[in-house]
C-alpha cells in the first residue's frame, strides 16, 4: 500500500512533468534544446528536488548540448514551475538523459536480426 506522501510525490510529479514540457515548448527559445521530450518526472519525499528524465533525438553531442542548455535554463524553469504551481516551495530541477527509448529501439534492432536469421535457417 502506498503511503499518502508517495501519491502527493506522483501527482506533484506529473504536474512538473506536464509544466516543463509545455514551457520547453513555448518558451524556451534556446537552439540547444529543440528536440527534447520530458519522459519522466521523480520529486524527493520532501518535494525540494525534481530530477526530470528527458529524451533528445540526435546524437552524443546535441543531447550534451541539450542537457546544458537544459542546466543553463533551470532556473528560468524553475521560476515558471514557481508561477504555475501552488508548492510552498518550488522544488530545484535536475536534468538527467533518459536513454530507454534508445535501448529499446536496439533490443528491437537484435531481435529483428535474429528473426532474420532464424529464417534464413
């Protein structure tokens, strides 16, 4: 059974979510971060931490350069999350790559060329 915090964290969570990703939308202008998708969103029990999983489509160094594009940009999101939420404290943001769309577009490739072998068997 879930504690009464933990679903205060999820709904918390999905409201940060929810707010970053219409703010890296409409308004963050930086070039570095055009192509990133927030995935997922945790908050620390205390709710003064939230660590957003985001996915940027290209290679190594544009998702480097989103993710400091991102840092550079925290404190402007964060003074967004301020605006838009009603939290007695606006929690600190952290920006992590979130690398499972990518695993699992390579665990499709492999089970793909299994198949294809297994066919041609």
């Amino acid at each position: 059974m879930k504690s009464r915090g933990s679903h205060r964290q999820e709904r918390v969570a999905t409201l940060i979510q929810q707010i970053l990703g219409r703010a890296l939308t409409t308004r963050i202008k930086d070039p570095r971060v055009g192509f990133v998708t927030v995935t997922s969103v945790s908050v620390s029990r205390d709710l003064s931490h939230a660590t957003a999983r985001v996915s940027v489509m290209g290679d190594d160094q544009k998702k480097a350069d989103a993710l400091a594009g991102l840092q550079h940009a925290s404190g402007y999101l964060r003074s967004v999350l301020a605006q838009s939420t009603d939290l007695r404290t606006t929690p600190e943001l952290h920006f992590v790559i979130d690398h499972g769309l990518e695993h699992a577009r390579r665990i499709d490739q492999l089970l793909s060329q299994v198949d294809q072998e297994d066919s041609q068997s």
